[in-house]
C-alpha cells in the first residue's frame, strides 16, 4: 500500500513534501519514497503521523466518567476517588472499560502505559489491538508494606502470564505516589527488578512538597483521616522528588507524571542521578483537577524528554492524545506541532521501551498511520492502518 498527504510527520521531524510510505498487507512499513510514487498513492487530506502512544492511563477508573467536579484540587479528588470507586457492578465496570479502550483506538492511540491497582484490563491487552505496559501499582504509607507489595506482586504476575505474539505485552511494579508509598515500599518495588520502568504520580499538588518539607498541609490531613500514623515519617526538608528519588536505583528508567509543581532544581537533581527520565504530561486532566498547567517551557528548556498521557475518564472528558496536544498548544503557542508530534508518538515510543515497533515511520517498524485532519480547528484523528 502506498499512501501521501500534503504533510506526514515520521515521529520526530516533517518528512519532505511529496514523500509517500509504503506498507506491506500486515502494517510493516517498507519504505519512504520520494515523489516519484505519487502519483500510485492513496492521498489524505491532513496530516499523517504514527499512531499515538498514551504513557499515562487509568484504564480501569473508566467506569468514573463525570462522577467527579472539576477544579476540586488533588486531595478533595483523591478522596471522592475513594468514595465513589466501588459502588459499581462488574457489568457497568467491563462495559466501561471496553467502550473506553475502544474509544482509545478510534483516537488513534497504538500503545498505552496504564496504571493498575487490579488484573480487570487483562481482557483488552489479550484483545491483540494495542501494545501495553501495565504498572501494577502499589500503594502502602507505613513502615511494614509486605502485604501490600505482596498484592502489588500478584497483579504483576498475572499480566507476566499473558503472552502474545504480535503485541508487545510488559509490566512493572511501581509506586502510586510520594505521599502513599513510604521509604520502605519504595525500596520493596525498587529492588524487585532492577531495570525495570518505574513511573509515579509526581508533584500534582503543592500540598505533596509542603508534607516533605515540612510534614504539614492538606496531604498530612488526608492521611490522618484515613487512620494512618504517619509517626514513622520524618521530613526531608526537600522537595517530594528531590527525597524519593535518591530511593530508586539508577538503573530504573523513571517516568514522572503530571510533574505541576516541579521546579527547575528539582529536575537538575533528578537527572543528575537518572538518565534516562521522561516526563509525561496529562495536561487536561491537570486542568480538570487542579485548575493549572505544568510549566511547559521549563521542560522542555531543561529536560525535553516530554511524553503525553491522558490520565482517566475519572480526570478527563475524554481518552484522546491529540486533545492533549491541543490543550498545550492553547496554552503555550510557542511549542510547534512537529515537537508536539514528537512527544506523542517517538519520545511515548522511548518512554515505554517500545521504540523498535512504533513511535516513528521507519522502514521495519509497524507503528501504526494515523490522519489528523484541521489540527488549528475542530481537529480529529483516525487510524488509517
């Protein structure tokens, strides 16, 4: 199949005008041709890109869709979040995941990194329609985790079960958040596989650095109201990201997540430590919670290892990377929609360790075609192969 549009972007740059992609029957892509093939191509309108990759979702909250007001700030969330989880039937919770995962694929997304407190997303992963990395999560703020990780363990090895032959199916054990994972589940998750991807909610609330620094604030409160004595704990007097950080070994590719209140030392100390850190941005669930955008420019200043996510459908209206993309285009029009691109698709691809099959149009890679069609406008995007 040979296929054009007035402009195709390969994952990391615009390809130049005239350029064709041809794909072999199973989606492999052959080969970028120049003009000469035009006229034997299928033209699009729009653009064409590689199939997006979400670093960030919540597959299994879906069920939570408009359950939760915007603009609550972070714990009042996190506490309706826990209020209204379970009052659910298993076939309200199924009908939700698969209308949200369907809903993902419609978008044009061909990877996902979804968070999982449970095994219900085994379904969709064994459908064979999406590349997954499940980060079965644990959470645990108190000195003796060992039943938590132990729970943490069993979701993990029922994802490690699941083979497949043409998707990439991977998972990891990883920390929810500072505030919910003490030093000693820290250090549990971090010695259970050296290499592997370790992602964390990362300073999505002020209130998680004032707990750090000074063991005070809304987060403390939130903990107390839950019964957990946090005697135990003793401030760093740094940063969230500047304490936990020294916990996870070097060798743990991290991806930090929301990153709303990170400042510019902190990402200074932390890539001093780690090399290879990325930073996934879930901008309209940020916007949904806490009313306020990371800031952007000083990322992609002094990291540049940007990556997108959606967040769930519990913090979100939709399950959409280029309504991400669109949201920080609003908000920072300086940022071009080659970089945009880029961190939608490659940086995502690096970011999961999926980058030898998706993330760029490359000859051999399958990462899927999406068209984008009046991205200034009322944008949509659709898989084409």
């Amino acid at each position: 199949m040979l296929l054009t549009a007035p402009k195709i972007h390969d994952g990391i740059h615009w390809l130049p005008d005239g350029s064709v992609i041809e794909t072999a029957d199973d989606s492999t892509i052959i080969a970028i041709h120049g003009a000469e093939k035009l006229s034997e191509a299928t033209h699009y309108d729009g653009i064409l890109a590689p199939g997006f990759v979400n670093v960030h979702c919540h597959l299994e909250l879906s069920h939570m869709k408009g359950m939760i007001p915007e603009h609550t700030g972070l714990v009042p969330f996190l506490q309706q979040v826990m209020q209204h989880r379970f009052g659910f039937t298993d076939e309200q919770k199924t009908t939700a995941r698969e209308q949200a995962f369907d809903e993902m694929l419609r978008n044009g997304i061909v990877a996902v990194g979804d968070i999982c407190n449970t095994n219900d997303t085994l379904p969709q992963r064994a459908s064979g329609q999406m590349h997954f990395h499940s980060f079965s999560e644990a959470i645990g703020f108190n000195e003796m985790p060992t039943k938590q990780f132990g729970y943490a363990v069993q979701v993990y090895d029922a994802f490690a079960a699941q083979q497949s032959d043409t998707h990439i199916l991977r998972q990891s054990i990883v920390p929810h958040a500072p505030y919910s994972v003490s030093y000693a589940l820290f250090k549990l998750i971090n010695g259970h596989y050296a290499d592997s991807i370790v992602s964390i909610h990362n300073q999505e609330s002020a209130a998680e650095d004032e707990l750090y620094i000074k063991k005070e604030g809304a987060v403390r409160t939130l903990l107390s109201s839950l019964g957990i004595d946090d005697a135990f704990f003793h401030p760093s007097g740094k940063s969230s990201l500047q304490t936990y950080m020294r916990w996870l070994d070097a060798t743990h590719p991290l991806i930090l997540v929301h990153n709303t209140y990170t400042t510019e030392a902190d990402i200074t100390a932390v890539q001093r430590l780690h090399e290879h850190v990325y930073w996934c941005l879930c901008p309209n669930a940020n916007m949904y919670i806490e009313n306020r955008l990371p800031d952007i420019n000083l990322l992609l200043r002094d990291a540049n290892n940007i990556c997108i996510g959606t967040d769930s459908l519990s913090s979100n209206h939709q399950l959409s990377i280029l309504a991400e993309l669109q949201t920080i285009k609003a908000q920072y029009p300086n940022i071009d929609w080659s970089t945009l691109l880029r961190w939608a698709t490659w940086n995502g691809a690096r970011a999961l360790q999926m980058q030898h099959v998706v993330g760029k149009i490359e000859e051999g890679k399958k990462p899927g075609i999406v068209q984008i069609t009046d991205i200034d406008g009322t944008w949509n995007a659709r898989r084409v192969i």
